[in-house]
C-alpha cells in the first residue's frame, strides 16, 4: 500500500531513535576527500568531494556485524506514463551483473551474498529506491566494490528483461487479488489527477510489459549517479575505514553528467470531495476516506500520526469503539503518509458479515467531525503516544531496522528526522491534534472509496 509506511514507522521508530539520541557524537574521521557535514545523534554525514555522494555512517560495536545500504533517490514519482512501474524494474535488473561481477563467471553479487550467508534485498517506493546488505563486519570491503560496481556498470539487456517482467508482472497480479491494495490505489489514482504519486509503484501492467530496454536503460543513466545516492553503514566498522574503501570504489565515478531530473509538478487544489468504488471478487466489503495532508518534513507530520493513531489504533481507538464494538467492522487501520511531496492521511474500515458501506461510512465520517468539533483528551494522546513509542521496541531491533529508518527519512528529504521525530512526537498535544484534523480532514478535500465484494454486491446500500 501507498502509505504503509509512516504510521508502521512512527509506531517503530522509537527505541531506534532513543538510541541513537543516547550515543555520543564521536570526533569526525578526518579522510582525505570527504567533507565532514555534521553529525546529529551519533550519526556521521559526509560528502566525497570528488562526487557529491552522501555517506551515512552510525558504528555500533555490540556484534561483529554490519548493514550496507545504498538508497537512490528515485522512486515512482520519477515516472510518467509509459514508464510507470520502471523504478521497480529496473531494481530487479540490477541483479543481473555487470561484465565485472556477474553469475556466468561466478563472480555475481547474488553468489558472494550466498557464500557468506549474507541476508540481501532491494525494495522499491514513491520516493526512493534503496539496496541492502546484513553481513559479517569483516566483509564490508566487497559489498562496497560490489554495489559501486553496478550503480555504473550495469548489463542491461533485453534477454534479462523479459523473464524479470514475468516476475514483476506475477507480483502485479498478486496484488490484483487484495482488496486492500486494490482499494487503496484507487483511491491515490483518484487523490492525484497531476502528482506522479497518481501511479502506483509496481506501476500500470501495459507499461510492465512494454517498457523497452533502451526506456530502462535511460532510466539508469539519468538516475544512478553518487550525487543521487546515499550509502548507509550501520554496525560494526571504524568511520576512517569504511569512508576509505567509499572512496576507493565510488570515487572513480563523476558527478551525474547533467542535472537530476525535479519533479516540478504540483498537484492543483482539489475543489470537492471525490468518490470512486472497485467492484471485484471478494468476501469482505471495505470503506476507504482518504484526506491531503503536507509532506513528510512538515511540522505538522508528527501529529498526523497521532490523529491516525487516535481514531484508528488499538481498542480504545474512536474507530474501533464505534465500529468494531458495535459489530459493524471486523477491523480499522490509518496512516498518515510521510513522504517527499504533499501526501495522504488514511482510513480504511473493513466491513463485517450484513454491514452496509454506506452505514459504516456514515459513522467514520461522524467520528471525524465530533473530533474536530469536541477535540481530544489529554489521555487519548498520551496513549496513542505511548503506543507509537512502545510499538518501536518490538519492530526496530539491529542495524538493519537502523539504516531501513534513515533509509525512509531519506526519502523524505531530511535524514535528521529519524533522530527528531521522538522528540516531535512526545509535544504532540489535544490542541494540535484539533488544529490538524480541522485543518486537514476537510470533506473537499477528501477522497472516498469502496471495496464491494461482487458476491454481496447487493449489501452496499
């Protein structure tokens, strides 16, 4: 889904940011080459001059074990149509090897990975697309000459492309058969008519299957460059040694040789609240009230979360004591999007066995207002707070949970975030959760849309 993210987040960056906020800021490594930019709780930013390629770096000593992460900044908000779905694909094909590293010769980073028993993926999304590594400290030096290698030396070739589209193609349809997923991006297709936040991220399945190598292969020349990249290292490493083997691997390559595309496009003010309805295969019904809420960088982000936390988390939510108490939902779940550019807050209600779309409707969209109307309580934020910072010890444990934090901050457009947002999250208050909802959970503003189970097509009314 879209937004997944931010609310998984907020309820899991906790314990991984009071670390980081408990660290001391160790002196900067002083290497030749790199610009020491600034260091905020206990992480290391650095420029290689050659290049503009940030560097991330976070040692932790506790185990002999490290997490290398590469995040480009390009995600499905980089694509038009034609090439929705591009980013995504081209993340499959950066596996298939370069003429240096590749799995005729043995040399793949996929056999190296399996060799070292390394745990190794790549994921796609709005903003970002990012590589990762969890491996033994004492490989860190290849995992750099190996990543380096394929952001320019890729093999890019059709007779990849077309078995990789398959598998893509296979995912796409996995999600075909979600109602959620379906539901949810109808309704982002619906909010966006301009932003490229209109496509979803595995893309439109025609563009899936057609995009031409030359298509992808333009899409790797004009995005993977260091001045569009960001490495990451979390574990157990010396900051002297590991920006020394950056160099050594990324510093051949030059800046990117023209400037990285801006998404100039600003999605224009929506006039009245908008409705669209998916009618597919199912057993359950869903309502879905979406709303435009700023970016993720926005002072107001933190208590979005809050809010979706309060009408949608837990037992002792809104939602769920108006719904789900009252048989009428089976479950409730919100989120409110942190991304790169303006985003959406939210709310999807999944319909119990003789509920009606519209009923359940009617009493999420009552919810809201008395909300707006009558405010919240001192004790509902201090739980929703309490949850979020909670939630964290269970969901972001080791380096890995570390740098797939930062990773999304990235996106973002402001790393420092992982380490401010606690802190932005605990002064959330009742008065801010009532500014916000007033200010944002606007019926013209709003997007609703329903998941009708064509077998209980007849129960929507």
């Amino acid at each position: 889904m879209k937004s997944a993210f931010w609310l998984a987040a907020a309820l899991a960056l906790a314990l991984v940011t009071l670390h980081a906020e408990t660290l001391p800021d160790e002196p900067p490594a002083k290497v030749a080459g790199f610009t020491h930019v600034r260091t905020v709780g206990g992480i290391q930013e650095y420029s290689l001059d050659k290049n503009g390629l940030q560097v991330l770096l976070l040692p932790d000593h506790s185990a002999p074990v490290l997490t290398f992460m590469v995040t480009y900044r390009v995600g499905s908000r980089n694509e038009v149509t034609g090439t929705t779905g591009a980013t995504h694909l081209l993340e499959h094909l950066m596996f298939k090897g370069t003429p240096n590293h590749n799995r005729e010769s043995g040399t793949s980073l996929d056999q190296f990975l399996e060799s070292v028993g390394a745990i190794s993926n790549a994921t796609t999304w709005l903003d970002r697309t990012n590589y990762f590594a969890n491996l033994g400290s004492e490989h860190l030096e290849k995992i750099i000459e190996l990543e380096a290698d394929r952001m320019r030396n890729l093999r890019l070739r059709e007779e990849d492309r077309k078995p990789e589209m398959t598998v893509v193609r296979n995912e796409f349809e996995i999600g075909e058969n979600n109602p959620l997923q379906v539901l949810d991006r109808e309704i982002t297709a619906a909010a966006y008519v301009a932003h490229p936040y209109h496509h979803s991220t595995i893309g439109w399945r025609s563009d899936i299957e057609n995009v031409p190598i030359e298509k992808l292969r333009e899409f790797y020349n004009t995005f993977y460059w260091p001045d569009n990249a960001t490495v990451t290292i979390v574990g157990d490493f010396l900051p002297s040694t590991a920006l020394a083997l950056v160099d050594k691997y990324y510093g051949s390559y030059p800046h990117a040789p023209k400037p990285i595309p801006v998404v100039y496009t600003v999605e224009p003010a929506q006039t009245g609240p908008r409705r669209v309805v998916s009618k597919l295969a199912g057993q359950l019904g869903i309502v879905g009230i979406a709303y435009k809420t700023p970016s993720g960088r926005d002072p107001d982000a933190a208590a979005l979360a809050v809010l979706a936390a309060i009408l949608t988390s837990g037992k002792s939510s809104r939602f769920y004591k108006a719904l789900t108490d009252k048989n009428l939902t089976v479950n409730v779940q919100g989120d409110a999007g942190m991304f790169h550019d303006p985003s959406l807050i939210t709310f999807y209600a999944s319909l119990a066995p003789g509920a009606s779309h519209s009923q359940v409707e009617k009493v999420m969209t009552s919810e809201i207002e008395t909300l707006k109307t009558g405010g919240v309580t001192d004790t509902e934020v201090s739980s929703a707070v309490n949850q979020l910072l909670a939630a964290s010890a269970f969901a972001r444990d080791g380096s890995f949970a570390i740098a797939s934090a930062i990773n999304e901050f990235i996106a973002a457009g402001d790393w420092t975030l992982f380490v401010t947002i606690n802190d932005a999250l605990r002064k959330v208050s009742p008065g801010d959760i009532k500014r916000v909802a007033n200010r944002y959970l606007q019926e013209d503003q709003s997007t609703t849309g329903w998941f009708v189970p064509l077998a209980t097509e007849s129960n929507h009314e």
